[in-house]
C-alpha cells in the first residue's frame, strides 16, 4: 500500500482544536447541535481517546466473514461471522448487516464524537454484538452519534418499526427502545433524541419517545421512504418533499420542504452525505440528483448527461458531490453549478451484485470491487485520483467505512 494519506498533521491539529474547544468554546445554536448527548463526550469504560480519526473499513464476503482494515497504520484483523449478507448500513461506528431473518450488529470499536465545533476520536475493542430478528428486507436510519440515542430498522416483510438504543450497544448489549406493527409493508423509523419518528397508517410520522409512547407529535409524510440526520435536523422524504423534524425542549418540531414547483424528476428516496453535514444528495431517477440544503430549507436538481446509481454530497468547502454511474466511473460534481469536475475510468461493474457501495469522507472517497476483492481510495477533490488500491482481510462483496 502507498501514498498513505496525509492525516497526521492536520488531525495535530484538529487535536489542539478539541482541547480549546472543550475548554471555552461557545455553544452552538440549538439548530446546529447533535439532538443526542452523552457523559465524556461519548467516551465509554475501556475506550482510548485517540489524536485523529481512527478510520477503517470493514469488509464482509458472500458467506458473512467479516474484516477490519485499518487505514492509517495498514494493519489488518478478522472479527468473526455474521449471516450471509444482503445489505450493509452504517453510522460511522456500528455496522448494520442485512441477513436471512434480520440484522446482524457488528461494533467496529472506532468512532467520532461529534460536539459541534470540534470531535473526539475513540477506539476500543471491535465484537460481532448480535442479531436483531426481523422479517423481510430491511431499510436502516441511523443518528449523529453512536453512544446515545436510537438506531431504525424498518422490516418490510413483518411492517415492524424497531428501535435500537446506542448507548446499550456501545456497551455490547442489544436492547429494543420500542418495536412498533405498522401494518404496512414500506415505511421507516428515523432516531429523534432518545425516541423516534415512525410511519403511520394515516400518512404521517408519529413521534414515539423513550419510553415508546406514540402521537407526542404527528405530521403528515406520504409514502415516507429514506432517512438522514443532518446538522440541521433529522430528514425524512415524502412523495411531495421532505419533513425536517428537530426538538424543541424535548417535544418534536415540523417543517416541510417542498420540491420546486413544477419539479418532473423522480422523487428522492434515499439520501447520502458525508456525516453530519446539512446538504445531502439523492438519485433522481435517471435525470441526475437532487441535492437539499436542510439548513436552507431548499432543493435543488442537478441534472446529469449520465445515468447514475449512487450519489454522495461530500459537503465540502468546494461544495463536491461524488457519483458512480451505471459504467461504473465514478463522476465528481460541483454542487453550485452542477459541473461535472472530475471522472475515473471504469472501475468496477455497478450491476456486480447489490454490495457495490461508495463512501466519502473529508478527503477520499471509497469504491468497493467485489469482482477483483480490492476497494479503491479516491482523492475527489483531486480531480478523482486513484490514491491506493486496498486489500481487505476478507473479500469485500460488502464493505463500510468506520471511525467517522
């Protein structure tokens, strides 16, 4: 492996950030602060508090071995067996693996601790936790922060919303917050604070709260369909837009946004950003993306002269989005304009299976090949450099990156 990625200086730095900051920084506004907190800034019992992001990827094959390769220092584990995999989900710490008769949980033992105007980076030791039984494909919503709050499963085949608490699971343990028989076989269940918004029969989300008491608050939401939590709040789509959803004294609080009047483009059902950020983007069909500035209340379609399959808003101060269209380059475009910046060659064949999958943080982004077992780093911002090619522990027909 080469080109190892010039992290050490900058995350000095970030580290002298985070000392200042803990000590004096002002606090933000409510709008722009992680719902969830935590003692220690999310540092639990065993946990080392770390310089720089303690980046990883976790690789799993066709049979569900799963490995962990570090991306700092190269060095490589195995960390046990989940189920034969169908999809994989992430927050930054926990990986959410799709099997036969549910989720498998695996604890990748790296994570970012998010307050705000500066991070915490930990490490502790990674463990396949255990198995969450549901029923049917599973759609997972995730919040800002890996020790507090809630993780969603929605299982379509039983219509059954569950709630994982964080802290429970930063501690090794599997507890269920709620889980709720929605009676409909496509809705979602998305974190808010310690409790969650979840789809209704009455085309809405209720908010159900720590103690899975439903209806604290209610708002409408045709065929809700993708969840993210952003700076700004929690998003959720609808058929006509999206519903931004924060907590106000601990009670939810609603705003709508709609699409641009007259919009055509197919609707977002899936949103991916770079954690934590307020902009997230999302497939249009095969017209382009749609971007959604949620601290701006406001869309935006970009369209593009190629299909595409997935799309990332790295968020970035270039204000970078990195794609993978169906030839299986991967396209970097600016946010602003909607110009494309960048492309790669092919480099893998994104109909290879459902586990191809893109990842993007502060400085690269992450392309899985299931076809030749390697993932690719790419230097987006450099006009979509090949920074290394990595070989993970096991092959990765599934992959996510961890300790963001």
């Amino acid at each position: 492996m080469t080109d190892r990625r010039p992290l050490t200086f900058l995350t000095g730095a970030l580290a002298l950030v985070v000392l200042a900051g803990c000590a004096s920084g002002a606090p933000a506004s409510p709008a722009e602060t992680p719902t969830e907190s935590s003692a220690g800034h999310g540092e639990i019992a065993g946990a080392a508090e770390v310089a720089e992001p303690p980046l990883q990827l976790v690789s799993i094959d066709d049979k569900g071995a799963v490995g962990s390769l570090d991306l700092l220092d190269g060095s490589a584990s195995r960390l046990g067996t989940v189920g034969e995999p169908e999809s994989v989900a992430t927050d930054g710490r926990y990986v959410f693996v799709a099997v036969d008769g549910g989720v498998g949980v695996i604890d990748s033992g790296v994570w970012t601790w998010d307050h705000v105007d500066h991070f915490h980076y930990y490490r502790a030791e990674p463990a396949v936790v255990g198995e969450v039984r549901g029923e049917g494909p599973v759609s997972v919503s995730t919040g800002p922060l890996s020790t507090a709050g809630g993780t969603g499963l929605y299982f379509a085949g039983s219509g059954e919303a569950v709630l994982l608490d964080n802290a429970e699971l930063s501690r090794g343990r599997i507890v269920e917050t709620l889980r709720v028989e929605t009676g409909l076989a496509d809705g979602v269940v998305a974190p808010l604070g310690d409790g969650a918004l979840v789809s209704d029969a009455d085309g809405g989300l209720s908010f159900h709260g720590a103690d899975g008491t439903a209806a604290q608050g209610v708002v409408a939401c045709a065929s809700p369909s993708g969840a993210i939590a952003t700076r700004a709040g929690l998003v959720v789509g609808c058929a006509d837009g999206a519903v931004l959803a924060t907590l106000e004294g601990g009670d939810p609080a609603f705003e709508r946004i709609p699409y641009p009047e007259g919009a055509t483009a197919e609707r977002a059902s899936a949103f991916e950003a770079r954690k934590g950020r307020p902009t997230v983007a999302a497939l249009a069909g095969d017209q382009g993306f749609w971007l959604l500035d949620a601290r701006e209340r406001a869309w935006q379609l970009v369209r593009t002269a190629v299909p595409l399959v997935s799309v990332v808003a790295a968020d970035d101060a270039d204000g970078n989005v990195v794609a993978l269209d169906e030839d299986g380059r991967v396209r970097v475009y600016a946010a602003a304009t909607g110009e494309e910046r960048a492309v790669t060659e092919p480099l893998v064949d994104a109909a290879d299976g459902p586990g191809v999958g893109l990842s993007v943080d502060a400085q690269r982004a992450y392309l899985n090949d299931p076809a030749t077992g390697v993932v690719h780093e790419i230097a987006y911002a450099d006009e979509a450099r090949i920074a290394r090619t990595l070989e993970t522990p096991t092959r990765p027909d599934f992959f996510a990156e961890v300790g963001r």
